[in-house]
C-alpha cells in the first residue's frame, strides 16, 4: 500500500514521454541555449571585434535557432532555449546599456531565483521541469522505467519521487541566489 501522506499527486500528474522523435541530448541543449551564447556574447564583444550590439545579435541567434528547430520537430516550446533567449537578451542588453556590475550581479542572482520558482510551479503546469531534464530517452531507458511503472502504487511512488525532485532542485537554485 501506498502512503498518501501530505501527497496527493493524481495518475496524470507528470507523464513520461514516449519518444517518436530523436530529441537532441540535454547537453547539446545546454551548449546550444546557454554556454555558446554566453561565450560568443564574452569574446565578440570586444571593439576590435564585432563590437557589444553584433555580439548580442550572434549569441541570440543560437538559442533562437535552436529554439525554431525544436518547435518545428517537436512541436513544442524548448524550456533552455527559452532560458537562453531571456539570458542572452538580459546579460547584452545590460551590456549595451553600460551598466554597473551591481545590475549583472542581480541578474545572476534572478535567475537561479526563477528557476527555483519554476521548477515546483511547473508540476501545475502539467509538465514538470524535472521530468523534461530527467526523462529525457538521452538519459533514461524510457522502455523499461515503463516496464518498471507496471501498478498505480508505483506510477504514484514515481510522481512523489518527481516532486521530491523538483522542490530538491528549487532549493539547490534558491541556496544559489543567495550566495
């Protein structure tokens, strides 16, 4: 029997994507939506390079068009794509603006804050953060984790262990904000 206890997570609580579709490997993602950017943004920002306004506008074209090419094969928004365009837009545009580091600081501060929010409100959202980083077929062996889900008593122990994750990950990004 299943203890309930101060979890009641409904069978459709998170779903396990079954996959029809290559889907590009979660580092690739990140390579593609966050680091490239970050480092074209660095290093062709320089005068005697393409200057701060060409640089934002190489580094947005990466999450950008990663971010179009996931839409179109998979029908669907890329959550680190998404993160990328705001992380790129936000880290150029302070930099086109000429601001003090007091403001880079607090961005790199508000993002570990909204992906702590995130993650926990995305279980509302239907569609878990948890799940799209951890359940991707790159990572897991989708057929047998549905071979193993086989009784409701363990889809229900798998949802509880996916929310457990998600607020775990929430507070390793909070604890992250406030350094």
């Amino acid at each position: 029997m299943v203890n309930h206890s101060s979890f009641d997570i409904p069978h459709s609580a998170f779903h396990i994507p079954r996959v029809t579709q290559k889907q590009p490997h979660p580092l690739l993602d990140l390579a593609l939506t966050v680091i490239l950017p970050s480092i074209a943004l660095e290093k062709l920002s320089a005068p005697d390079r393409l200057g701060p306004a060409w640089a934002l506008v190489v580094a947005l074209l990466l999450p950008l068009g990663f971010g179009i090419w996931c839409f179109m094969n998979k029908r669907g928004l890329n959550f680190f794509s998404v993160l990328g365009l705001i992380a790129v837009i936000v880290t150029g545009g302070l930099g086109l603006l000429q601001l003090n580091a007091t403001w880079f600081a607090a961005k790199e501060a508000m993002f570990p804050l909204f992906l702590g929010i995130a993650f926990p409100l995305s279980h509302r959202w239907g569609k878990p953060l948890v799940s799209e980083m951890l359940l991707n077929p790159q990572v897991i062996n989708q057929p047998a984790l549905h071979q193993a889900l086989d009784t409701p008593e363990k889809h229900h122990s798998f949802a509880v262990l996916l929310q457990r994750a998600s607020w775990g990950m929430a507070g390793t990004m909070l604890l992250s904000a406030g350094r």
